[in-house]
C-alpha cells in the first residue's frame, strides 16, 4: 500500500510543480507565464482587481501550486496540498474546462479532481502514508 500511495505522491507532485512552473515562465515547459496568467483571470471575471491585481493573484495561484507540489514530492503537509490542489482542479474546471466545452479535459479534471480529494481525506485521517 506505501509504495502505490508513493507512486501517486510523486506523480501529483511532479504534476503540479511543472504546473507552477510553466504559470511562472512562459514557453518553458509549454508555460504560459504570469502575463497571460493575469489576463486569462482578467478574462474570467477577475478584471475589477485591475492589472496588477490580477498579476499578483496570478503569481500568488502559482507560488502555492508549486509550493503544494514541493510538499507533496517531500511528505509534508499532505492534507493541505493534497485539499489546495483538488480546490486548483475545480476552480479550473469551473473557469476552463466547462466553459470551453472540451469533455475529454472535463472529465480528466473531474478525475483529478476526485483523486486529490481522495488523498486529502485520507491523509486527513491518517491513513496515508
């Protein structure tokens, strides 16, 4: 059970570190960086926290996600990584996916969705390792 709950870890951590990254860097790794980070969240409802709302709530997403995935890849903090993460999937879900319609990339992200929540219960009870 260790080894396939290990499996998993890092598999989400190396997931969600790349996902920080690319937010950070643009064209590195496929990224888009914090500018067209900003202007998709300026896009989606966001535009009343102005320019540099937006950028800094662009890097803030992406600093955690990263930093959710370093945990993750460490051990620590597995509830709260695991719980930020799944609320990542919705929110992109939510913003992303249902509105553009793709359903293959809905149901993916329903399945992340699910598996992060997943994780999360159980770390928050102890049960995973």
């Amino acid at each position: 059970m260790k080894s396939g709950n290990l499996i998993i870890r890092i598999s989400f951590a190396l997931l969600f570190i790349w996902g920080g990254l690319e937010k950070f860097f643009e064209g590195f790794l496929g990224g888009v960086g914090l500018q067209n980070m900003a202007d998709f969240l300026k896009s989606s409802g966001l535009a009343f926290l102005g320019d540099t709302g937006t950028y800094t709530l662009g890097f803030i997403l992406a600093l955690l996600e990263l930093i959710a995935g370093i945990l993750l890849l460490i051990n620590k903090q597995l509830f709260y990584s695991y719980a930020f993460l799944a609320f990542i999937m919705f929110m992109a879900l939510v913003l992303v996916h249902i509105p553009s319609g793709n359903w293959l990339n809905i149901m993916i992200h329903i399945a992340l969705m699910g598996s992060l929540a997943g994780l999360a219960v159980q770390a928050k009870s102890g049960k995973l390792a």
